[in-house]
C-alpha cells in the first residue's frame, strides 16, 4: 500500500495595517493529528516564520497517515484574503503534497469554510506555490488534503491579505466599504465626517424668518415669534382671522390687530355702546336723551313755544345742531 506525505511549512496573513507581514506568525494552529517522529514539529512550527524546507530541521508541521488530514490556523479576527503562499518539502517526498484544498472562514471546522479556488497541484521539486484567493473573508485558513491514507506536512504557509477595518463598525451614522489601507465611509443624510460622526448645521443658512433655528440630524425646527407662523417662520398670523371686531373693522398687525368702531361703538373690540349722556352734554341742566347714534337735549319741564336757539358750543365737537319742537334741540353727526 502506498502512502502520501504532505507537508506544510507556514501560513502568513498580510494583515491591511501592514501589509507583507505574516500575520499567522505565531497565531494558535491546529491539525487532525500529530505526528509521533520527534524531528517533526506540531501544528505551530507552519506559522513559525521558518520557510526551511528540510523536514529533518524540525520546521515542519505533520499529520498521521490518515483519510482528509487536515491544518488550520486561527488569525483571531475576520481578514480579506489575498493569497496563500504554501511551502513544499524538498528533501522528499515533496509529492504528496500534490492535490490539496484551501479553505477560509469563520468555522474552525476545516471542511465547512469555502475553498479558496478549486483542487490545488504542485510540482515534487517545487519549493513553494502561491494561490490567489481573490479577497475571500475569513477567520480561519485551512489546508486540506482530500482522500484516504494521506499525511498533511507543511513546512511554512503564508497567508496575503487585510485585516476587515469594517469589521469594527467605524462608520456611526452610515455604510462602511473595506477598501485597501483602509476603509470609506457613506454617510446617511445630514452626518458628515470620516466617521459619519458629524451632524450637518442645518441652521447656518439662517432658514427661519422671524424665529429661531434648532439644529436637527439631516433637518431643523424653527421656533416662530409671536405673531408667526409657517415652516420657516415667514408667515404673518392674520390675527384677524376670528373676527374680533364686533361693530367695527379689524385691521391685522404683528401679533396684534386694530377695530375703527362702527357709529355708536367703541371699545377694543368695538363691543361697548357709546353713552352719549355720559358726561352730560346738554346746558342749563337740560335732560339728555340717548338715541344711539346721537343725543336730545330737553328743558328739565319740556317747555313748549320756546325753540333752542342753536350755537357753536350746543354740541359736541364734530357734531351739528339742530333745533327740536318743544324748545328741545338735538345734536346729530356731521
């Protein structure tokens, strides 16, 4: 029966904050097996920094013979994955290396995560292969080799690639996009900055007329002066819109309104009748009789045959005389 031999040196990440480091170094890494030869290292000596490729230095890592063995590391976070760079023993068997699977994922279950491209082959005397995974995302990078009685030896795995700087949410008030070095963040209405931190001053327009503006994420509120009305405070109140005047005509003004009075009323509202006998206007204590709209003056017995001989000072200012039977007189409106 024969037997394969794989063997896997190392796997490097390139995180995206330094790109071209090997950020697997030195990062937990497990295997389905380990074997017993002691001049084999464990699942570790793969991300050891070490690319020596004789596999009686100790740099490399080895399963048993088995069906699917199976390598991974853990990277601690999600990273975007560029490429992964595998390194083949050459001081034999490099074969058995040839016809192996790439995973990457968030499942340290090898076999789950998707595989980066199709079944991989390398050349027996070629040191080392590279495969682009094409930004694949992932916390965990597997190496797999399908089949039954094989042994999975790598002498060193490098893996290419960035760390998700979205992974971390930075963008408070929009869309994160991973770009390389770094990431771009789309902002939602009304927040602006690197972060979408910052909220837009809808205010600095000076939008409200006659009001004051209160700042709001991506809209503003005004506060309107008395008397003003209107998204942006523009309109007048037409505080004579109720009809305030009840025996007059209302003039509207700022928050305020004006009533001329009607003939006879007066008042603010022009809701008060006009008392024509209060003050007195009649002389020589003649008796004053309210007609509403003017006033008679009677003497006190009503004396009859003695007409009232008008003059200037018989009636109120803007009024006329004119004389009544019965020695009266009444004073009516010009």
């Amino acid at each position: 029966m024969w037997k394969l031999l794989l063997f896997v040196a190392a796997v490097v990440v390139w995180a995206e904050s330094a790109r071209g480091e090997n950020v697997a170094q030195g990062k937990p890494a497990y295997q389905s097996s380990t074997h017993p030869d002691p001049n084999i290292g464990p699942a570790s000596a793969a991300v050891d920094g070490n690319t020596n490729t004789d596999f009686s230095a100790g740099s490399c890592a080895s399963t048993l013979d088995q069906s699917n063995p199976s390598w991974w590391v853990d990277l601690g976070q999600e990273h975007i994955i560029d490429r992964v760079d595998i390194f083949n023993r050459q001081d034999c068997c490099g074969e058995q290396l040839d016809h192996f699977d790439i995973h990457i994922g968030d499942s340290p279950q090898v076999g789950q995560n998707l595989k980066c491209g199709d079944d991989h082959r390398i050349d027996p005397n070629q040191p080392a292969i590279s495969v682009s995974c094409y930004g694949m995302r992932g916390r965990y990078v597997g190496i797999r080799l399908p089949g039954p009685f094989r042994r999975l030896t790598l002498c060193e795995v490098l893996v290419s690639g960035e760390t998700d700087d979205c992974a971390s949410s930075p963008c408070v008030h929009g869309t994160c996009s991973d770009i390389i070095g770094g990431y771009s963040c789309y902002c939602e209405p009304g927040w602006t900055g690197h972060n979408c931190d910052t909220g837009i001053n809808e205010c600095e327009s000076s939008p409200c007329v006659h009001g004051t503006c209160i700042d709001g994420p991506a809209s503003y509120t005004c506060r309107c002066a008395n008397g003003w009305a209107g998204t942006n405070c523009e309109q007048d109140i037409d505080d004579c819109a109720t009809n305030p005047c009840i025996h007059g005509t209302c003039t509207d003004g700022v928050a305020s309104y004006t009533c001329s009075c009607e003939l006879g009323w007066e008042g603010t509202n022009c809701d008060q009748d006009v008392d024509w006998c209060n003050p007195d206007p009649c002389h020589h204590n003649w008796i004053c009789e309210d007609l509403g709209v003017d006033y008679h003056c009677h003497p006190p017995h009503r004396a009859r045959g003695f007409p009232y001989k008008c003059s200037s000072d018989s009636c109120l200012d803007g009024m006329y005389c004119t004389p009544e039977s019965g020695g009266a007189y009444s004073c009516k409106h010009e």
